[in-house]
C-alpha cells in the first residue's frame, strides 16, 4: 500500500515540478532551447527534493541512494527529450492554428511523462 502512496504523491510533485513552480520558463519563442533547459533544471531541483521528502514520509522503503540517482537521472533525460520534440511539434501547430491537435500534444506529452514515472518507478523503487 506504501508503493501507491508514495507513487500517488510522485504524481503531484510531477504536476508540481512540470508546471506549478515553472511559471516564468516558458516565456518566449525565441529563447526557446534556453527556456527548455530551465524548465528541465527546474524539474529537476523540484523532483530531487520531492523525493527526497517522500522517502522522509515512507522510511520503510529505504530508497537506496544509486537507486534515487538512476530515477532522478532517467527521468531527466527522458523529460529534456519528450519537451524538447513536443516543443517543436507545437510551434508548427500553433502557427497554423491547429488548436485540436495542439491539445492532444500536450496531453500526449502528460501520458508520456507519467508512463515514463511509473517504469522508472518499477525499475528503480520496487525491490
């Protein structure tokens, strides 16, 4: 049952790291690739002590400390490399005015996120 808790509550710090806290690193379309590597250290900072609170909460899962970099690691790249390919994606849809599938980009960019937090989860968490 601590599993789902902690995995409940890494969704939040998700929500809380890719959009609460990023209110100014998404500010311009020229400055985009900058823009893209502040949000990432952003999500970054936030994640690292989002977790590290976590494993404050849930002691008994003792996350090991090659473990906690390799989430943290992974989930990094992976969240450079999925902004990074939507971010171009939208610049074309937005241009064209293609709202629709703008909308569905995003959205696929959340699935991605939280499907890559889950394996990572399951990878570097469960023993």
């Amino acid at each position: 049952m601590q599993y789902i808790w902690f995995l409940s509550l890494l969704f939040v710090i998700h929500y809380l790291a890719d959009f609460f806290v990023q209110v100014y690193t998404w500010k311009s379309n020229t400055q985009w690739f900058r823009d893209l590597i502040t949000h990432t250290i952003t999500y970054i900072f936030v994640m690292i002590f989002g977790v590290i609170v976590l494993e404050a909460i849930f002691p008994a899962l003792a996350i090991p400390y090659h473990a906690f970099l390799g989430f943290i690691t992974v989930n990094s790249v992976i969240h450079f490399i999925t902004d990074l390919l939507v971010k171009k994606m939208t610049r074309v849809l937005r241009r064209n005015n293609e709202l629709t599938a703008y909308i569905n980009i995003i959205a696929l960019d959340q699935c991605i996120h939280y499907i890559t937090l889950l394996i990572t989860f399951g990878l570097f968490f469960v023993k």
